[in-house]
C-alpha cells in the first residue's frame, strides 16, 4: 500500500521547541554524543532502515514515552530539546487528512512492535521520508493517551529534511551542537 495522496497532503510549519528524554548511558558511550540518533529500527512511524528521529511536544509527552520504553528499568534521562524548522504533515489536524489517506484513528495505534508486515502508519511514513516537501509527521502519542492526557509526537526523517529546512540540537548557550541536515 502506498499513498498517492502524499504530493497534495497540507504541510503545518513547526517551528516550536520539541523534547527528547535519551539514556544518558547511551549518549555518553559514544565519543561525541549523538543527539539525532537514529537506530534504523523500525518504529511507528518507519520501517527498518529509514532514519528517523522522535520528539514529544511536550516534557510530559516526552516522560511516558521513556517510561514506556524504560519497560520498568531504572534509568537515568538527559532531557534536550529539538529545534526543527519544517514542515510536517498533521494526520489529526483536520479529519480530511485521515480519510483523504484511507486511514481510521484506530490505524494510528495499531501495535507495530513485533508486526509481521509493515502497519499503516509505518507505510505512511515510509512514503513521506522518500519526498523532500514534508519533513516528518506530526501525531498523537499512545503513551500519553495511556496516561490518561493528550500529547502528541513529531517524528522526523532523514532524508526527507533538505535545506532550508533543518533539526538543529543546540547547547545551552544556544550553540549550534548537532543539525540535520
């Protein structure tokens, strides 16, 4: 399933902050931190080999999206944030955009750890990260929602950010530390 729909999807501008929580264990591992990481492990949003990067709207957000990964392990979290200047597609903005994909809201919390096949949402990102008019997707968190409030994600990908546009990690004297691309 592809989406021929993507060239005519609504682009929002972001351009607000965006938090991350990281493992500081596996910040500090490397050499030089690597604060736009990518795995190439699938997520929900992409599938293996396509690099990408998420982010939380918010520090709750960004909280119970570790926790959920954390699976109960004590860890300590560096909490930074990412400053993108990007367009990205809203899949709830307007519910135009989910019929418009073919997709329903259960779609967009369909499990994808362990899929067999690549789910929905994966394929929909794998489509927006091989074009270069939007740069992620912006969409609503499941660990939030499992919390009992609203939050919501962006992911970023890769190959999908072409200047102008970026994802810039910056120090805390606003120094420019890491950006894509």
């Amino acid at each position: 399933m592809t989406y021929p729909a993507i060239s005519r999807l609504p682009g929002r501008p972001v351009s607000a902050e965006l938090c991350r929580f990281v493992e500081r264990a596996v910040l500090e591992r490397l050499l030089t931190p690597d604060f736009l990481f990518t795995s190439g492990r699938p997520g929900r949003y992409n599938t293996r080999g396509i690099q990408a990067v998420y982010a939380s709207e918010d520090q709750p957000t960004a909280g119970a999206e570790a926790e959920r990964y954390r699976n109960g392990r004590v860890t300590q979290n560096l909490v930074y944030w990412v400053h993108p200047t990007a367009l990205v597609f809203d899949i709830l903005e307007i519910a135009a955009n989910l019929n418009a994909l073919g997709l329903t809201t259960a779609d967009l919390y369909t499990p994808w750890m362990f899929a067999k096949i690549p789910t929905k949402t994966q394929l929909l990102g794998s489509d927006i990260a091989a074009q270069t008019r939007l740069a992620g997707i912006r969409f609503p968190s499941n660990a939030a929602r499992d919390r009992g409030f609203a939050g919501y994600n962006l992911v970023f990908f890769k190959d999908a950010l072409v200047s102008p546009r970026s994802l810039i990690v910056r120090d805390g004297g606003g120094n420019i530390i890491q950006q894509w691309p």
